[in-house]
C-alpha cells in the first residue's frame, strides 16, 4: 500500500533535485562569465591603458601577472575555505571581492593603483572558480554532473568570444575605464542569484588547514610564476630568472613531497595515480592552456603594435579565433558520451 505514495514522492524529489542542480549551475556561470569577460575584455585595450598610465604597452602585463599570481597563491587554500565556512558564503565573498575590485581598476590613476586593484580581484577570481564548482558537485547528483558541467561551461565560452571585440569596441568609442565597470551589473546580479537560490552549506567536520603545504604551495607557485614572466625582461639578466625558477621547483618538490605524507593535505594529490587524468592535466593540459591563454594577451599587441589597427578593428579579428573555440563545445558532450573520457584524450 505504501510503494505508490513513495514512487510519487521520488518522481517528484528527482525533477525538483535536477532543477536545483541546473539552477545552481547556471548562478555560477553567471560568474563564470563575469570573471571569464574581464580577463578577455580588457586585452585590446593594454595599448591605451599604457598610455594613460605613461607606460609601454608590454609593461601591462606586470597587471597580468599581479592577477596569476594571487590565484596561484589562493587557489589551493579555497577548498578548505569552502569546508570551513560554506561554499555559498565563500562564493559570495569572492563575487563581492571580485566586483569592488572591478571599480578599482577603472578608477586607476597609476599602473601601481591598477596593479593593487588587479591583485585584489585575483583573491576574488582565485576563490570564485573552485568554490563556484564546488556549489556545483555539492548539489548536482552524479548523474546530472556532466550536465551541470555543461551549463556552466557554455555560457563562460562566449565571454572569451565577445570579450576582445566588445573590448575594442568599449575602448574605442567610450574609454578602457569602462571594460572593468562593465563586471558591476553582473556582480550584483551574481550576488543576488545567490543569495536567494542557492542553499547554505557547510561541512559537519572542517579538517585542520596545512599550513606548510600552503606556504609550500604558495612560495613554490609564486617563484615559478614570477620567474617566468621576467622571461620578458631579458635587459635585468638571465640569473635572477633562472635562480626564481629553479627555486620555484625545488619548493615545489618539497611541497609535493610533503602533501604525499600529511594527514590532512592542503590539496590531495590521489587523482594523480589515475594515468590518464595526471597525463592530460600535467602534459597535454598543460601546454594546451599555456597557448589558449598566451594568444588573448599577445594577439591585440601585434594587431595595435605592431599592425596599427584599432582597438575594435583587433577585437573583430580575434572574435573568429574563439569563433572555432566556441563552435567544437557544441559536439563535445555527444562525443564524450559516445567514445567516453579516455578515448577522446
């Protein structure tokens, strides 16, 4: 007697737990895009920016390079922020964050102002990316996770599409100013969504932070990132470059070394001994992503630089190289189903 009433309560759980999960997924994208727009946006107008700052259009990119390096440091310790005071307050934190540091940077008089507002907005955008997927798998069932995955992927795509060109465009008829004022609405908006669709959560058991695996992290991390970038300043000398980045990994080797024997890691490095994730994030992931994020930044020098366009005329050509980008998504979920993760790989 009892079967018919619970079947009707489970054909109505599932549709209403697969709403949220699409609901929630959709909250985060909207981040997503928000976060995914600033960092393609403001790539064709480095050139006006240096000049109104009185620098070099390539000295921009110590702005860049302020930003990656925050997220480097922050991004390890953003999961155990989620567990310690909610994923959904930490979202919030990282959208407000993120948004007041988006005014910052339009109202910089100075490269040193917008190097400390671009910082700033790093801590935000270092949290916003893992907490946001977090809020994901927390409340989508297994069975809805690569659905979810697609709905926060899709609409984070056409930012990078319609970021250079709306950029451009910004830049040439109104000011750069105006290309960091344009993430306000769709902060507050996050802010909102959040606040009044997605549920509080928190972990009934916070493990204890690692401090020596964030500091680790975060010193091995930040020497690599930095010595990197001085790759574009040969004029100081190859030793300081050579010496950042031989010190970046060899405090990485102690910090992988040290997550491997921790109890309570600050990351947890097991994924890894699956052959096939640890291949395509360490190798092929790898040198995919520093191609995909290079051309954005080098692509409206040469065009502005080194061609003499515009800034809209620079954003129009760099719309057909994400174009291409955006174009594949639409296949890539029926092949990943039809073939599975490993052969697509």
């Amino acid at each position: 007697m009892t079967s018919i009433p619970d079947n009707e309560a489970v054909s109505q759980f599932v549709p209403t737990a697969a709403r949220q999960a699409r609901r929630v997924a959709l909250i985060v994208a909207v981040a997503f895009f928000m976060q995914l727009l600033d960092s393609t946006i403001i790539s064709t107008s480095l050139p006006q920016m240096g000049q109104s700052f009185g620098v070099p259009a390539v000295a921009m990119s110590i702005g860049i390079t302020a930003y990656m390096l925050t997220m480097a440091v922050f991004v390890p310790l953003s999961a155990w922020l989620a567990d310690r005071f909610g994923a959904r307050n930490i979202f919030l934190v990282a959208i407000g964050l993120f948004t007041l540091a988006s005014i910052a940077c339009g109202y910089s008089q100075s490269l040193t102002q917008f190097v400390a507002a671009r910082i700033v907005q790093g801590l935000g955008s270092a949290l916003m990316t893992p907490v946001g997927r977090i809020l994901v798998l927390r409340n989508a069932a297994k069975s809805e996770l690569l659905a979810a995955t697609a709905l926060i992927t899709w609409p984070a795509l056409f930012a990078p599409v319609i970021g250079p060109m709306l950029g451009g465009f910004i830049t040439t008829y109104l000011s750069w100013h105006w290309n960091f004022f344009i993430n306000v609405p769709l902060g507050l908006a996050g802010l909102l969504l959040v606040a009044r669709f997605v549920p509080g959560d928190r972990e009934s058991e916070t493990r204890p932070l690692d401090w020596p695996g964030f500091f680790l992290t975060a010193l091995g991390l930040a020497a690599m990132l930095y010595g990197l970038e001085r790759l574009a300043h040969p004029e100081d000398g190859m030793l300081p470059t050579v010496g950042l980045v031989a010190a970046g990994v060899a405090v990485g080797w102690f910090a992988v070394r040290h997550l491997r024997r921790v109890k309570h890691p600050l990351l947890d490095l097991s994924p890894f001994k699956v052959p096939t994730f640890a291949i395509s994030t360490l190798s092929a992931g790898t040198i995919f992503r520093v191609a995909i994020n290079a051309t954005p930044f080098l692509l409206p020098l040469l065009f502005q630089v080194g061609f003499g366009m515009r800034p809209v005329d620079a954003g129009l050509l760099i719309l057909a190289y994400f174009l291409g980008n955006l174009g594949m998504k639409a296949v890539t979920t029926p092949t990943l189903r039809l073939f599975g993760f490993r052969r697509v790989l």
